[in-house]
C-alpha cells in the first residue's frame, strides 16, 4: 500500500482544513522526509489522522477517536487516498487501484447535548471516480485491512511506530513478528509453499516407507513350496476329473431314477385299472350267470364269445401277474433308487468339497465350472422333458378315463344287444340254417373289423403325418416371415444409416475422425496460446503508448526547458555581471575610503616638496581632491540590492529549471522505463507466438489478435459442436450396425429354420404317399367286406345300420363266430345294431 494524499481538518492543534500531496514536489522528490516542530505543533496529528482515516482509530485515544476534535470546532474529517497493487482475474496482471478512504464526525446542534459529538461514519470509494466501495465502521476497517494485508494493530507496529511502541515490535513474540512481516514483504506464498513441499515430502515419505514394508513382508515361496503347490493343483485337478466322472454318473444314476419314477406311476396306474377291472368283473358277475342260463341254449352261436371271454381272462390273469411281478421288483427298484439318492448324496458333498477347492484355484478349474454350467443345462433340458412327460401322463390318463368311459358304454349295449339277440332267437327259432351263415358272417365281420383296424391305425398314422405337415407348414410360414422381417429391419438399418453417414461425411470433410480431434486439440491449444498472447500484446500496446505519449511530453517540455535554460544563462550572466560591478564599486569605495583615510596626510603637502608617499613633486589631485565616501556607499549598498535580486532570481530560476530538468528526466526514465516494458513485453509475445501457425504479421497488435481470437474460438466452437455431433452419429451408426448384424444372424437362423422346416414338411409329403395308399386298399377292403356282408344278410330278417363310425360298422350274433383275437372280440362287441320289428 502507498499513501497518495491526506486532506484533514479540525484535528487536535490543526484547526482548520489541510492538505498533504505525497505524489507531488517536493515530497514527491525527495523520497526521504522528516516530520519536525516543537511540542504541540502537531507531528503526531498527521500520523493520527491517517490512522483514523484508514482504521478509524488512533494508536494514543485507542476507540476514544472524538478526544482528537479541535474544541469549538462544529465537524472534523480525515480522508486518506492510497494505493495498492491488485491482480487481475482476467488476464493475470497486476495494475494500481487507487481508493480514497473517509472518517468524519460532527457536532449535535440541537437537543439536551447539544454541541456534543454525534456518531463517525467511514466511507471506502474508489479514486478519482468516487464510486463506492463499501461504508460502515467496522466494514471500511476490515476491507482496508484486506487490501493492505495489515489490521490496524499491525499498522500500528509496522508503519506507525509512534510514541516509543517500536520496542513493542522487537519485543513482539517470533510467530507474532514473522506474520507481521510476511504480511509486509507479501512472502506469504513462500511460506505456503514450504508448507506444501513438507506436506508432499512427508506424504511420499510414508508412502516410501509404507511400499518398503510391503517389500520386506512380502517372502518368495522356495522352490519346495512351489513344487507342492503345483502338486496339489494337479492332485486338485485329477481330482476335478474324476469328481466330473462320478458327477456324470450320478446324472445317469438320476436319469434312470427318473425313468423309474416314471414305471412306478405306469405301475400305479395299472394297479388302478386292475383294481378297476376287478371291480367291473364283480359287478358284472350276475350278468355272467345270466348268459351262462342262455349258454346252453345258445352254446354253438357263443361259444366263440366264450372263448373271447376266457382268453380275456387270461389276459387279465397275465396283466395281473405281471403286475404282481412289478410289485415285488417295486422294492428292488426303490432301494436302487434311495442308493443312488445315497451316492447323489454322497457326490454333492464331494462336490461341494471340490467346489471349495476349486474357489481356491478357481483358475484351475474354470473348465469344470463350464462343464457344471453344462450339467445344470442338462439338468433343465431334463425338467422340461419330465415336464412333457407328466404332461403326456396327464393325456394318457384322460384318454384312459374316456376308454373306461366307452368300454362302459359299450357293455351297456352289449346287455341290451343280448337282450334283443334271445328275443330274436326266440322269434327266429325256425331258422335252423342261420348259425352255419352266421359263421360265415362272423369271420367276415372279423375280417372287417380287422381292416377297420388298420383304416383306423392309417387314419391316426395320417393324421399325424397330416399335424406334422401341418406344423412344418406353419413352421415354415413363421420363419419365412422372420426372414422377411429380418430382412426389412435390415433395409430399414440401411436406410436410418444413410443419412446420419451422409452427414457424417460432411462433417469429417474428407479428413479422418482422428484429424479431427487433433484439429479440435490444435484450436484448444491455440485458443489457450492467444489467450495468454492477449495480456502481452496488451501490456506492449499499452506500454508502447505511454512511451510514445512520454516522448511527446518530453519533445513538448523541451522549448521550455531551454528557454529556462537560456534564462537561467542570462540571469547567471547578469548576476556575474552584477558581482564583477559590485566588485568594482566596492574597490572603488575602498579606495575613497584609503584616500579618505589619507586626508591628514594631504594637509602636509607643499607645492614643490615631495610626498612622503610616493615621491612626487606636483600634488594636483589633493587640490582637487573631495571626497564622496557616502554617495559610493549608496552605489554599493544599491548595487548589492540589485545583486540580491538578481540571486533570487537566479535561484528561483535554477529551482525551477531543476525542477523542469529532474521532471524531464523522469520522462526519459518513465519512457524508458515503459520502452524497456514494451520491448520486454513484445519480447514475450513474440517468443510465445513463435509456436503459432501461420506466424502474426505483429504479435504485439492487440487489435488483430483479439480479431484472431475471436475468429478461433468461432473455429473451436464450430468443431467442438462438430465432434460432438460426429460422436453422436458413430454411436447412432455402431447401435444401427449391430442391430444390421443382429438382423443378419436373425435372417440366417431363420433361413436355417425355414429350411429344416422344409426338409420336414417335405418329409411329411413323402410319408402320406404311401399311407394314403394303404388307406386307399384298407378302405376298398372295407368296402367289399360290406358288400359281402350285406349279400349275406340279404336273404335274411337281419338288417346292419348304417355305420356310425368307421370302425363300429355292424352288430351280429357270434355264437358261431371263431375265436381269433381279443381285439375282433371287442370291435364285435362295441357293434350296435337293431332288430327288425
């Protein structure tokens, strides 16, 4: 900080206003000045008065600040205008900011204390333009302390020093005087610094000796060690292997458990039925009796039905021993299974131990954790199967239900065709031929049904075949459509991506995504590099300026410092001039006084004799001889008057021309000072726009590297938005190439797909050629069946209904009917047929 003014009134014994220039001559000359004055002249006010100007307090009346008013005195003010030196944000230079500072206090003119001391008041402005900066008592205080970087004690310590306190600084404490101090000499940074050098120094220090113990801890396994450890990996990974193996016995193990699983529902479900079976047989028991009290009468005509009968039985016995036989496997089975829940057990500790071992050395035995992966993949392969499974046992046992349903039904019918086949015996007992053409009847009718059991089993066979074509069909329609929808969304990836590459193109200009980057780096730094060039072309304009304006100063000041000098040479020659007149007059003054003093000697002349003096005989200049010793006197008194002025003159003359000469050599050294500045500055800009391409033309020109600057942050904008916009467009292109691939491999598998679906629907086709062939011959067979039948039934009272279903066609008495196969027998027995009335 550096006091510019002080202009006060009103202070102790300085009544009155006062202004003190510090910038201008003399004191601004001199550098070095006393205060001095007896007691009481007011030494200490000065020093007051910029405290209080500056701080509002002074170091003798502590806050007690109205004890410094002159007596009587209606207001009293102190305003301080001093500058310090800031730093630009902006641009990183330092400049002088001047700031005028005020306390001032008045008088009360009214009330019970009237001409007592009203509230000071402290305004902080900025100099010369009076623009506030902040107001309050304790406000302009502390920002004065902030620009300055000293409090008031500390002002009071280091620039005061008043009233003997210097010793309160040397005996200061060390920390107390170092802050003082550092606060003065502005070395702050230096201690900051020091401190972050410290602080880093020990930081790396710990780090060092944190990485030595590290060091130290860390031991290298010896080669023992290290030989048993890759012992054990290997020990581990046989192990691993072999775990596999029993893993994948255990799958098979778990497979025919589930295979089992699947016998013991069949077993169930057939102990059911059997159960079942048993049941119906008791029911129908009495309708057993019954048909035994016909048997006699109609032995030939059922003797086949009884023979059927009799081989269904054994049947039943068979189906009942077998199921016996299951049974007593059933524990057999089911200790086999719980050994191999024992061992799936047993191998899932096992593996849990390997898995233990394996997280160990977990590189190791990565190609068993993919292997495990591969299990679960097979074991859920095995869930779904099982879940077809149980859905297929679902299926099998409605259908199983509904052919319960059926069987009865269809012996419900059988009662009743029983009962219509003994009154139609009893009314048809004349025909004594009839069971010689019902065995002929009987084996046609078992021919037929034998062929309706084919037609039937080609019938399912077609309809599969049929549902199978049916789905490769639809298969194939499906992926042909997720072909042609692969397809499409490829195009349509085309066509989004012709636009964003277009414009990508036009971005990138025919240069490369990299060469953009750097393009966009290059203008960074370069933005950067006349941002730092600015404050320098700047400083050299501004510099160059003032060396410019000074020269004009001193070029302006030149007439009238020679003509000062030409004064002050005249004024000299004047004055020499004077002193060598003065000189003579004074000469002359002294020699009328000697001849005056000479008078008595005079009076003893005689004409004729000789002087005593100087020996001459003729005396005319003492007859002559009257002295004017006063009137000489008065040239010289006068001649020294005018001498006396001439040397005032002079004097005045010399003090201004000094004055004149010391301002013109502080032109020539502030020019210089501000050329050396300028070179100094257009140096730097020229060395830092060195790296710039293309070169300036004047890298001290502010003007044009603003203009340049501003063109390059336009350019920097303009590519920065590009490679944003580029970066978008790569992201918007990668994203539509995947989902092109994506599509790709979609389009393929579907093509795979559609293809396979062809191969099967063609598969189909082939397969019903030679089935719809043998339906064809099952269903002409069937056909002449028929019409034999009927050529048989013709001549008789018997009448066939019209079939209901392709495989219960006909109803006939098969007393006579030769026994073949259970099948015949039950196709016989679910016919329907009606007598006649």
């Amino acid at each position: 900080m550096k006091i510019i003014s002080l202009r006060f009134a009103n202070l102790n014994s300085l009544p009155g206003p006062h202004l003190i220039r510090f910038d201008m001559a003399p004191l601004a000359d001199t550098g070095l000045f006393a205060i001095t004055g007896p007691t009481g002249a007011g030494k200490s006010t000065l020093l007051d008065a910029i405290a209080v100007g500056l701080y509002g307090r002074v170091p003798r009346h502590d806050r007690q600040v109205g004890e410094m008013v002159s007596r009587h005195a209606p207001s009293a003010f102190s305003e301080v205008e001093f500058e310090v030196h800031e730093t630009n944000a902006d641009t990183g230079l330092t400049q002088r900011v001047r700031y005028r500072s005020r306390w001032e206090v008045k008088r009360k003119t009214r009330g019970e204390d009237k001409g007592g001391l009203g509230q000071d008041a402290m305004t902080l402005v900025f100099s010369p333009s009076g623009q506030a900066v902040i107001s309050g008592k304790e406000a302009v205080p502390a920002k004065v302390g902030e620009l300055s970087g000293l409090d008031f004690g500390q002002f009071e310590q280091a620039v005061l020093l008043s009233q003997g306190k210097f010793a309160r600084f040397l005996h200061a404490p060390e920390k107390e005087r170092s802050a003082l101090l550092e606060k003065m000499t502005n070395v702050g940074i230096y201690s900051r610094l020091s401190v972050a050098a410290f602080e880093k120094a020990r930081e790396e220090e710990q780090k060092t000796r944190l990485l030595e113990a590290t060091l130290n801890a860390t031991r290298l396994l010896p080669d023992e060690e290290r030989q048993r450890l890759e012992r054990l990996l290997d020990e581990l990974h046989t192990e691993a292997v072999i775990t596999y193996e029993h893993q994948q016995e255990l799958s098979t193990c778990l497979a025919w458990r589930t295979v089992l699983d699947q016998f013991d529902k069949q077993l169930a479900d057939a102990a059911r039925q059997a159960a079942r079976l048993q049941d119906e047989n008791a029911a129908l028991q009495p309708t057993f009796a019954r048909l035994a009290d016909h048997e006699r009468a109609t032995a030939p005509a059922l003797a086949t039905a009884l023979v059927l009968a009799e081989q269904a039985g054994q049947e039943r016995r068979r189906d009942a021993e077998a199921l016996a036989q299951l049974e007593q496997q059933l524990p057999t089975l089911l200790s086999g299974a719980e050994a191999a829940e024992v061992a799936h057990a047993a191998a899932t500790a096992s593996q849990a131990t390997a898995q233990a071992e394996a997280d160990q050395l977990r590189p190791v035995l990565q190609e068993v954790l993919a292997q495990d992966i591969t299990i679960r993949a097979a074991q859920a392969e095995l869930a779904r199967k099982r879940a077809a499974h149980e859905r297929d046992q679902a299926s099998y046992e409605t259908e199983l239900a509904t052919w319960h349903h059926t069987q009865a039904r269809e012996l419900t019918q059988l009662e009743q065709t029983q009962a219509g086949l003994q009154e139609w015996l009893r009314a048809h007992a004349h025909e004594q031929n009839l069971p010689k053409e019902l065995d002929v009847l009987n084996r046609e009718i078992i021919d037929l049904e034998a062929v309706n059991t084919r037609l039937a089993t080609l019938e399912a066979q077609q309809k599969a075949q049929l549902k199978q074509l049916a789905d490769a069909v639809a298969d194939l329609q499906r992926h042909e459509l997720a072909a042609a929808d692969a397809q499409r969304q490829q195009r349509e990836s085309i066509e989004q991506g012709r636009p964003c590459r277009e414009e990508r193109d036009s971005l990138l200009n025919g240069i490369g995504a990299d060469e953009l980057d750097q393009r966009d780096a290059d203008l960074t730094a370069r933005l950067h590099l006349l941002q730092r060039l600015l404050p320098l072309a700047q400083a050299a304009h501004d510099h160059s300026a003032r060396a410019h304006a000074l020269t004009q100063e001193h070029e302006q000041a030149g007439p009238a410092l020679a003509a000062a000098e030409t004064t002050f040479a005249h004024l000299e020659l004047r004055y020499a001039d004077g002193q060598r007149l003065l000189e003579s007059y004074q000469r002359e003054l002294r020699a009328q006084q000697t001849l005056a003093d000479l008078n008595a000697h005079r009076q003893h002349l005689r004409p004729g004799q000789p002087c005593p003096l100087c020996g001459a005989a003729e005396h005319a200049f003492a007859a002559t001889f009257a002295a004017d010793a006063n009137e000489q006197e008065q040239r010289v008194a006068a001649q020294k008057e005018a001498l006396t002025q001439a040397n005032n003159e002079v004097t005045h003359t010399g003090q201004e021309l000094a004055r004149l000469r010391y301002a013109q050599q502080q032109r020539l050294a502030r020019r210089a000072e501000a050329a050396e500045a300028a070179a100094l500055a257009r140096t730097q800009a020229t060395a830092l726009a060195a790296s710039l391409h293309p070169p300036l033309p004047d890298p001290a020109d502010p003007t044009a590297i603003n203009h340049l600057l501003a063109e390059t942050a336009e350019q920097q904008q303009a590519t920065g938005i590009a490679r944003r916009r580029l970066v978008t467009l790569t992201e918007q292109l990668a994203q539509l190439k995947a989902e092109h691939k994506a599509a790709g491999a979609r389009l393929t598998q579907a093509q795979e797909e559609a293809q396979r679906a062809e191969a099967r629907r063609q598969k189909a086709q082939q397969a019903l050629v030679p089935i719809d062939a043998e339906l064809a011959d099952a269903r002409e067979q069937a056909a002449n069946y028929r019409a034999v039948i009927q050529g048989l039934l013709a001549p008789t009272s018997l009448r066939c209904l019209r079939p209901r279903s392709p495989t219960r066609a006909f109803w006939l008495p098969l007393a006579s009917a030769p026994a073949r196969s259970r099948p015949g027998w039950k196709r016989c027995r679910s016919a329907s047929t009606k007598l006649p009335a």
